[in-house]
C-alpha cells in the first residue's frame, strides 16, 4: 500500500475539524459535499479538491485559519491536490509525471518545439511566396500546405482529447465513479454550474479574489476566458463546415462567421488570460500555494499568445508577414493539444465529473450529525 502523501494528510485533519465546525457549508459545493461524509479517504478528498474553486472565502471566514496552531488553509491544500490528481491520473503517465516536475518549461518547451518546427517548414518556402502578400481563396495554404495544417491539427488534437477521455477514466476509477442518483436532473443542474459558475460566487456575496473583501471579477474573468475559448472553436468548427461542406476556403471576409467567432472569442481570452495573471499576481499569497503558480501562469500566457496571435494575423493576413505568423500562431494552438491534458485545463474535465457526482448524491445522500 502507497504511503500517503503529507498533503492528503493535511487535507483529512482539514476535513475532520471543518465537519465538525460547518461555518462554512452554505460558501460553495465543497462544504455540502463534506457533510454527506463521516470519514474521507484519499478519492473523497480528490474529489472534494476538485469540486473546490478556489474563492478562497472559507480561508478568509476560518477561524482555524493560520496564524491559528491548526493551520486550515482549504484552498492552497485543495489546490496542490488537483495539481497531483493531473499528474496520478494522466495519460501516458510519464508525460504527466514531467508536467508535475516542472510545468513552466514543459509546456514552454512543447510551444517552442512545435513552434520552430513551422517556422522552419515555412522556411523551406520560396521567398518569394512566404515574404509577399497572399490574398484570395487559398491563400494560408500557398505557405503552409493544407495536408501538414490537417496533419498536425488532427494528430495534436486527437491526441489531447484521447489523453483527457483516458484521464477521466482513470479519474473516475480513483475517485468511485460518479455514484448518487442518475437523470436529467442533475446533469443540468451540474451543466447549469459550469456554465455560470455559481460557485466562484462564493456564499453569494462573491469570493475573495484579492483580500478579505468581496468581489465577483475572477468569476468573470474566468467566463470571459471560458467563452472566449468556446467562441474560437466555433471558430474552426465553422471554418471546417465553410471548407468541406460548402467548398468555401479560408481567409474568409471579416463579417463571415468563423472571422467573427475567432475575433471575439480571442479578445475575451486575452482579457480573462490577462486579468487572471494579474490577479494572480496581487491577491493575499497566504491561501495561494505557490507550487502550483508556474504551471497555471504558463498556460495563462500561452492561452494569451494563442489569442493575441490569432488576433494579429486577422490584421497581416494580407500582407508579406502573414506566413510568420501563421506559423507562430498554428504553433502555439498545436502545443497546447499536447499539453492540455497535462495543465490546469484538464480541471475542466475533472470539476466537471466532480459537479455531476455531487448533483447526483445529493439526491440520495442526507449530511451527517456534526463532529461538534
């Protein structure tokens, strides 16, 4: 039998002081969640972990909190398990493993590699091709060839999603699957959740987003980051229907729906990549740990990059630095394929799961007496 770790350790004291405290059970999910549990072991307290956002307001109302001799601190502790629950449960593990070591270069070095390999693809063009205007039907592929786009797009993102369908499974298997009741209902009230994101909403004042005061801005932050990425897959989804199924080709006009979906929706990652960093920068480090900060802020920043380069192409795609850019931005959006199911994005996935298995206890479950 593995040894447990010193933070699922902490976590289960955690859990046995807060069952018995419940000042907090009305601040997001978490706390009705701890209530149907009399004993938690290492999957209920992953799972507890990624029903967790983050808002950090049960820190700021605890009164076990540091300075206190017991030392509570949910969010950094819950924090620091999903982060170890992305690499446990990854797939292949050892890519998860790396990502664990040192998530900052990892997912730099990925963006880098797949980067240098199209600007040097592009290199290989005539320079007479790749420095002049493009313009017209067709014109991204005259520098990069529409078979390598397809090649690289398909295999990166083919295999992000095949490593995050693998993840979940082996997420469900660790945690006890989704248990609880099943139906419509809680699916949509689970969806419903993810959508709005009540729980960044903390006990309904907002969450603590820089100090002990209330505010609802990383929540829309977050929303804007969320959307923004859904908007710039409608994008390509469009452009994919444009090309195979009405035979219309890219660049398209600026009015036409993917270049519409893809300005927006990169405009709202940038401003949600953005904010996010910075917020991450000047909120209250005590319920922050920092073990987790490099990899969070370098997909930030790659999610940044993936929008504003997509941004600046609309602007050069008509002129000589177009192919450039197109390498670059094709670059980055092909490494984030890779690294999705190794980085924070994964948490998608798993607070997802953890929304739907909470939606459906809750409906056969009933809380338990308090410890105190």
């Amino acid at each position: 039998m593995a040894q447990e770790s010193e933070t699922i350790a902490d976590a289960r004291r955690f859990m046995d002081v807060c069952n018995a405290c419940r000042y907090c059970e009305s601040y997001c999910a978490v706390f009705p969640a701890m209530t149907m549990r009399r004993s938690f072991s290492e999957g209920d307290l992953t799972h507890l972990a990624n029903l967790c956002h983050g808002c950090k307001g049960c820190y700021h109302a605890c009164q076990y909190a540091p300075p206190h001799a017991f030392g509570i601190n949910l969010p950094a502790t819950f924090a620091e398990i999903r982060q170890d629950s992305y690499a446990q449960h990854a797939w292949p593990a050892p890519l998860g493993r790396a990502f664990e070591r040192n998530g900052t270069v990892v997912s730099l070095l990925g963006a880098l590699g797949v980067t240098l390999a199209l600007v040097l693809t592009v290199a290989l063009q005539d320079p007479a091709v790749l420095w002049s205007a493009q313009r017209g039907v067709g014109a991204f592929f005259r520098v990069i060839p529409h078979w390598l786009m397809i090649l690289l797009g398909v295999g990166t993102f083919g295999f992000g999603v095949l490593a995050m369908v693998m993840g979940a499974r082996n997420y469900l298997r660790a945690t006890g699957g989704l248990g609880g009741g099943g139906g419509l209902r809680p699916a949509a009230e689970a969806a419903h959740d993810i959508a709005t994101m009540r729980n960044l909403g903390g006990g309904g004042h907002g969450c603590n987003d820089l100090d002990e005061g209330f505010s609802t801005r990383r929540r829309w932050l977050h929303q804007a980051l969320m959307y923004g990425f859904l908007l710039c897959f409608a994008a390509t989804s469009t452009g994919t229907i444009y090309h195979y199924v009405f035979g219309w080709y890219s660049p398209h006009a600026f009015l036409s729906l993917p270049v519409q979906f893809g300005t927006w929706g990169g405009v709202l990652m940038m401003i949600g990549a953005a904010g996010l960093m910075q917020v991450k920068i000047v909120t209250d480090p005590g319920p922050v740990s920092r073990r987790v900060l490099g990899g969070e802020f370098a997909m930030l920043a790659m999610l940044f990059l993936i929008a504003a380069t997509g941004l600046l192409l609309l602007v050069v795609r008509h002129t000589g630095a177009m192919g450039i850019m197109l390498a670059l931005h094709l670059g980055l959006v092909f490494a984030f394929f890779v690294m999705m199911p190794y980085s924070k994005m994964v948490h998608g996935v798993y607070r997802g799961i953890a929304l739907l298995r909470h939606a459906r206890e809750k409906r056969v479950l009933k809380p338990s007496a308090g410890g105190g």
